[in-house]
C-alpha cells in the first residue's frame, strides 16, 4: 500500500509540474507582439520572435499582430473648397507600433480600431480636400494627396498605438449630374494645351526655316562671287595667253588677217551676199591683193 501511495502522490507531483511548465512557456510568433499581463496590468511586452517564461497562474499572456493590415473604407461623399461634391473610395494601410496603448484603449479588438481608422481617414479625406479646389484635387490626386490625408490621419490614432502606413484615394470620382461638363473642361484644357504646344512648334520650325534659307542664299552669293573671280581670272589668263602669242608684228598680222577673213565669212551668210568695202580696209586688201 505505502508503494502505491508513493506512486500516485509522484505521479500527481509530475503532472502539477507539467502543467506548471506549460502554463510557463510561451511562443512568441514573427510579426506578433505579446503582452504579459499580472493581475490585469501589463508588466511586459515581447516583440521578440521565441520561447518565453512567465510566472504559471499568476501571470497571463495576451497575443497582437504586429503585421501591416489593409482596411477598406466604404465610398463617400466630399465636398471641396468651391463647393463641388466629389466621391472618394479609399483604402488603408495600419498597423500596431504600441501594443500596451492598443490594449489599453481597445483592448486588442481590430474591430474597435477599424473604427477608429474609419472616422480618422474619412475626417482626413473630408478636410483635405474640403480645402482644396476641384480643380487642384484632381491635379493632386495619387501619391501627393494620399501623403496629404495619410499625415492628417495619423494625428489622431497615436493614442491607440496605431499606425496608419498610407491612406489611399483608390477611386476619386463626380457624381454623375456634373461629371459630363467636369470631363468637357479637362477636354478643353488638354485641346488648349495641346494647341499652344503646337503653336511653339511651329515658332521654332519657322525660325529653322529662315535661319537656313538665311544660310543657303549666302551660300550661293559666296560660290556666285567665288565664279565670277575665277572667271575673271580666266579671262584675264586667255587674254594674257593672246598676247604672249601675238606679241610680234608678223603675228599679230596673221591674227588680224585670220579675224578679217572670219568676219568675211560671217557676213556672207544669207540671202544677201552684197558687202561694201572700204579700199583702205583689211578685207578689201585681201580681196584685192593689197595686203601686206
């Protein structure tokens, strides 16, 4: 009976440490914080990913995702600085960065801080663009007016121990009764954007244009004076080139007999064949036989 008895009072002692040595470790997960709490109060807050001690019975353990979360904002309605209503669906990226304020203040539950998240995004949405025309909020639209709100967001979830990453217009659209004349004026806008890009174009191409034809006809001025110098040169050469072939008496007297005799023939073509002499003339000495 005693060994019976000593084998039961151990076989209880090994499960009271079992479960005194599971109720101990806990695992910490990645992208996961883990508050310790005793008596309600949290003592400490693991981050570490790992196996963790706590006092067994005393001590409790509350889990937090420390991983970035997408939340979907229902579409609404916003209405800018000029009064023109516009609809904004937008989405956000949060997550946790102090677990001890998330617990605190809501106490872990992500459906309590989406509805944080929803009045400060929608609240961030609304005053941006509310201070901002229609016009410049379609020009900012995209990353420039997301930072906008996201900033704007932020400044009221640090108490919650929530971060809002990014605060995004994942569609900002008109309502249908002015979107027609919306779309006519950006048409327009585009249309005369378009034309005074065009209008430069053509500036410049003009002023390519002159600016060549400017080039091509002092091109041609300079090869025309270049033609008439070489021309000049040549006649000037030919003529020095007679002179050193005529340069005696019986040359040049041959010379002027040839051009007698060619101004003879040139005279004789046609119908008419009568010529008129003078008896002194060099054709009239070759005619006759005078000529010396």
């Amino acid at each position: 009976m005693k060994n019976i008895g000593g084998k039961i009072i151990a076989l209880l002692a090994a499960v009271i440490v079992a479960v005194c040595i599971s109720n101990a470790l806990f695992t910490v997960h990645v992208k996961e914080y883990v508050a310790v709490r005793q008596f309600g109060k949290i003592v400490k807050v693991i981050s570490e990913p790992g196996l963790n001690f706590k006092i067994p019975f005393v001590q409790t353990t509350q889990r937090v995702s420390a991983a970035t979360r997408v939340y979907d904002i229902a579409a609404s309605d916003v209405i800018t600085r000029d009064k023109k209503t516009m609809i904004a669906d937008d989405y956000v990226l949060w997550r946790v960065v102090d677990p001890t304020k998330y617990i605190q203040t809501l106490n872990a539950l992500d459906s309590r801080a989406q509805e944080r998240i929803d009045a400060s995004a929608y609240n961030a949405t609304k005053n941006v663009i509310s201070s901002m025309t229609q016009d410049e909020v379609i020009a900012a639209r995209g990353e420039k007016l997301g930072s906008l709100i996201t900033e704007e967001s932020n400044d009221t979830m640090d108490g919650y121990g929530i971060e809002i990453i990014q605060t995004q217009i994942k569609a900002l659209d008109l309502p249908e009764d002015n979107k027609d004349a919306v779309y006519q004026r950006m048409i327009s806008e585009r249309q005369n954007i378009a034309a005074s890009y065009k209008a430069e174009g053509d500036s410049e191409a003009q002023l390519i244009r002159n600016e060549t034809d400017k080039e091509v006809s002092v091109t041609k001025a300079e090869a025309k004076k270049e033609a008439a110098v070489i021309e000049a040169q040549g006649e000037a050469e030919y003529m020095r080139i007679l002179q050193e072939a005529y340069n005696n008496e019986d040359k040049a007297d041959f010379y002027n007999y040839i051009r007698s005799l060619d101004a003879l023939k040139a005279s004789l073509k046609g119908e008419n064949k009568t010529i008129i002499l003078d008896k002194d003339s060099e054709l009239a000495k070759i005619l006759y036989g005078t000529a010396e």
